[in-house]
C-alpha cells in the first residue's frame, strides 16, 4: 500500500489510498484563548443543519470543557488509550498512527471504536469543570488548576480516517476544495467510518439508516462565504480560508500566515495521522504537558509567539470575526489591515488602533449633557 507525507509529523506513514491533494485546502484556525463558550456557534449548525428526525444528538459542532468534557464521552481518551505510546523527537513523530500496525505496516483496519449509545446523551458533560479546585488565587503564565474550552467541527482530514474505512466508498474528499463528505445514495449504514474516525464527527442517523456529518457549509464556502458556526461566533474566535502545504505556503493568506510562517496555530491530535485542516491556538494558561499530547511540541513555542505578538502577528489576529467573506490575502499598513476574497475585493479593513472619541460635555444640538464614568 501507499506510503504518504504527513508534514504534520514530519514523515511518511502507510494510509491505504494515494496522496492527492486537493487543488485548495478547506480549514481554519480556532483561537482557544478567545472562546468564551456561550454555544452560539453550536445552536447556529444546529439550527441549520441537525434539526430533522434522526438527527436528536447531532452535533456538528460542538463546544466541550477539557480536561473532563467530551462529545462522545471520553473519544480522546479512549483513542489514545488504545493508540499506546506516542512519542516525538526533534518535532518528528516517532509512535504508530490509527492506520498503522507497531511495526510501520498498514492496518487491514484504522484503529477506532464505535461509542456506545450513552455516551452520545450529553454534549455538554462537565462543562466548566476544571481540573482541580484553587485553594488561592491563580496567575499566568499556567494556572495549576484549569479547564478551556475545545471547539470541534470536521476537520476534513487531509487522509480521512473515515474515508479509509467505508467499505462503499460511499465518503469521498472533493477536489476543488478538501471537504469531505457523504453520498448518501452509497451510504449503507454500516457505520464504519463512525468506528474510524477518531474525532468521532462521523454521526450515524437511525431514521435514514445513513451516516451524516458536518458538511462545512459548502454551499456557502462556493459563494465565497464563511460557514455558520463561524459567522456567528460571538468571541471572534475563528477564521476560515484555504490551508496550503508547507512547501506553498503563501505569507499574505492568513491562514498559511498564522500556521506555517508564525506556527502559532496547531493541529488536534496530530498523531492520529490524519493531518486534520482545523488548527488550534492553544490556551496559554495550561499545563504544558496537557497541551504537548493535545497539540504536538510545538505548542510550548506556540505560546510564547501568541502572548508576545509583534505588530504584524497582532494585525492578523484582528481579522477574526471581522466579515462574512472568506478572507484569501491580506495587506499591512502602517495603521490598518486589509482583507481581500478570493475576487481580489477588499472585504474588511481594520485599524490596529481603536481610535478614542471624547465627547464635549454639553451637546448644545441635543441639548445634553454628558457624563464620563470613573
């Protein structure tokens, strides 16, 4: 079977189909630190997408309280339970992926399990639970006790685990943009890929007999515009666009910008191996080790470019939640940012510096008299 690259562990790993990339890359970059965890972007998918018959637990998108919080209960903890040991060294992946054996050979199977029904019941178990209870006060740079928020939607892998193991082929990855995706009309229901994926955003409808999933929003994604969930973010925490592979990464696409040239931006469980397209900036007041098997080693070095940003980095972040448009390339100037689509139309454009308005005390047209608040 074929070997392919996964730059996300800096090596080459046995995956039972051929490496085609897409022509674009759908993803985006989820900024944890930002999150406030109010659900919005979780009742937005909802209210779009999971709201027939069949659909009841459905949540594409979810918002889960980590350590303790999971939607399925417990899937990264029984995944990498049962992936063993996973080590790196010098930033290379050293340890075994869902789709290989010990000893580097391919699975006849990707690795996984099928969640039992329970385990489905409540998206939001232990929310705001954190890890331990502060007997005094907490300060940065990491906080002893902790908990954050962890957005999940399809990462529309770049070597699908999903894809891997539908015996139908009925789950394909669309050349013209990476999204992946269920025929429905091939669809069996043998609920393979629901096993396989080990973020487990594989959903089994028992109404339809049909597997379904997050679709990214493609119809949207063709106009040009941002998915639901995204548009409706109350904390400006995500930003959408095209992710391109290290060796064609573009330094005024923001995305590319923010994982390849800044690397502040991180996969979820890069040792999976399946070089997931959604990245994370990670919370900076937890435990580093927690965030080292969450997020590769790069999170340590993620951190510290993400809590000292200098003007350019600091620039680009502002451009979270600033326009329904996908932004594809950006401009810096000496006090603002400009975004522009995929037309080349400047879509949004962002001072670096909220101006300060003072208003005079007695507005003589209004006939008012203002007060400013100490």
């Amino acid at each position: 079977m074929p070997n392919v690259n996964n730059w996300h562990l800096k090596r080459q790993m046995q995956y039972p189909h051929e490496d085609t990339r897409p022509g674009r890359q759908f993803g985006a970059v989820f900024d944890i630190n930002r999150c406030i965890g109010c659900q919005t972007c979780t009742m937005a998918c909802r209210s779009t997408w999971t709201f027939n018959d069949g659909q009841e637990y459905m949540w594409w998108n979810n918002v889960e309280t980590k350590p303790f919080g999971g939607f399925p209960q417990q899937w990264d903890v029984k995944i990498t339970t049962k992936l063993g040991r996973q080590k790196w060294a010098g930033g290379k992946y050293k340890g075994k992926t869902i789709f290989e054996t010990p000893d580097g050979q391919l699975c006849e199977e990707p690795l996984g399990f099928a969640p039992k029904k329970e385990e489905w019941r409540f998206p939001n178990i232990y929310e705001d639970t954190a890890s331990g209870t502060c007997g005094s006060g907490v300060s940065l740079p990491v906080h002893e006790n902790f908990f954050f928020y962890l957005q999940r939607i399809c990462n529309h892998c770049t070597y699908p685990a999903c894809l891997a193991a539908c015996p139908r082929k009925a789950i394909y990855k669309r050349p013209e943009d990476g999204i992946v995706l269920v025929d429905q009309k091939r669809c069996r229901g043998y609920q393979e890929c629901v096993a396989a994926c080990p973020y487990k955003k594989t959903m089994f409808n028992s109404v339809t007999t049909r597997t379904e999933k997050c679709i990214a929003c493609y119809p949207r994604v063709e106009e040009g515009e941002i998915p639901r969930c995204m548009a409706a973010c109350v904390g400006s925490i995500r930003l959408s666009g095209w992710v391109s592979p290290p060796d064609k990464a573009k330094a005024d696409n923001p995305l590319d910008y923010l994982i390849h040239i800044r690397k502040i931006a991180l996969p979820l469980y890069p040792q999976f191996g399946t070089e997931p397209n959604v990245y994370y900036i990670p919370p900076r007041w937890v435990k580093r080790p927690f965030l080292l098997q969450m997020f590769g080693p790069g999170a340590p070095e993620a951190i510290e470019t993400r809590t000292n940003p200098d003007k350019e980095l600091k620039a680009v972040l502002k451009l979270f939640g600033t326009t329904k448009r996908t932004i594809e390339r950006f401009e810096l100037k000496t006090d603002h940012i400009e975004g522009f689509d995929g037309d080349g139309k400047q879509v949004v454009s962002v001072p670096l510096k909220e101006p300060f308005y003072e208003r005079p005390f007695h507005d003589v047209a209004n006939s008012a008299y203002r007060f400013n608040e100490p």
